[in-house]
C-alpha cells in the first residue's frame, strides 16, 4: 500500500473514531415490536443516578395525568417496568402525534431518553428530532407507531 493510501485510510479511521466516540450502541432502537426488551438498562441508570441514557423498553401504564401545557405541550402517563420500576413519560404533542386512546392497563413500548429522579425517572424526546440532531424517539401503542 502506498504511503498516500496509508495516510488517507488512518485519516479516516480517526475522524470516524472522534465521531463515534462516546457514543454506545444503545443509542439506536431496535424496530419497535422487538419483544426482547429488558429492563435492566433503566434498573442501572436509576440505581447510578444517570441521565441523558438512550433507553427503549415497554411497560404497563398505571397512570394517566393531564398534559403538560407549559411550554412544548406534553402528553404525561406513568408506565411500570417488568422490574415494578415506575417512570413518567413526557410525550412531546407539539411536535409527535397526541395516544388519543391510551389508557390505563394499555402496554406500551418506547424509545427515548431517560432523566433520573427519585421517583423512578423521566423519559422523553419519544418523538423525531426536526433538526436531526438527537436520535428519533417513539411510542409504540396498540400496533402504532408515534413519533
């Protein structure tokens, strides 16, 4: 391999790698529907008090709470993980469309970006970002997808 060659094939695999670093492989979703799903990732960001973690899981809504008008408008429910670990999910309405018929004791599976809190978490951004900068988020309820 020519020098030149060498140089532009170690120029790329830098940039690539400062691209990519930091980032893991949990911050792209699985195809909703995906019924491997596992709470652990959320159990440990709770436990460590972490936040901005990518997660996608699925739960059962307890809950349902009136909307979030402050600002981008929110639709709130609080959904329990297998593990009986509670979150409440933010659902951005202004910019992804409102679950209409959620209910309580519905299943839901989603993908979005865990916040710590003493309470057992928040996750939002379970829509798609319109700049591009943040990985799509979703709900998926009763075979639709809402993003």
């Amino acid at each position: 391999m020519k020098k030149g060659t060498l140089l532009l094939v170690l120029i790329g695999f830098f940039i690539a790698f400062y691209l990519y670093e930091g980032r893991s492989v949990d911050s792209s979703p699985s195809p909703p529907g995906d019924s491997q799903l596992d709470d652990s990732q959320i159990e440990r960001a709770f436990q460590q008090q972490r936040s901005d973690v990518q997660v996608q899981a699925e739960g059962t809504v307890t809950r349902m709470l009136s909307d979030d008008n402050e600002g981008s408008r929110h639709q709130r429910f609080i959904v329990e993980l297998r593990s009986g670990q509670t979150l409440l999910i933010s659902h951005n309405i202004d910019l992804a469309p409102r679950i209409d018929e959620l209910e309580e004791g519905d299943r839901v599976e989603f993908f979005g970006e865990y916040e710590w809190n003493p309470q057992g978490g928040v996750v939002h951004w379970t829509h798609h970002d319109p700049a591009g900068r943040h990985p799509d988020g979703w709900i998926k309820h009763d075979g639709r997808t809402y993003q």
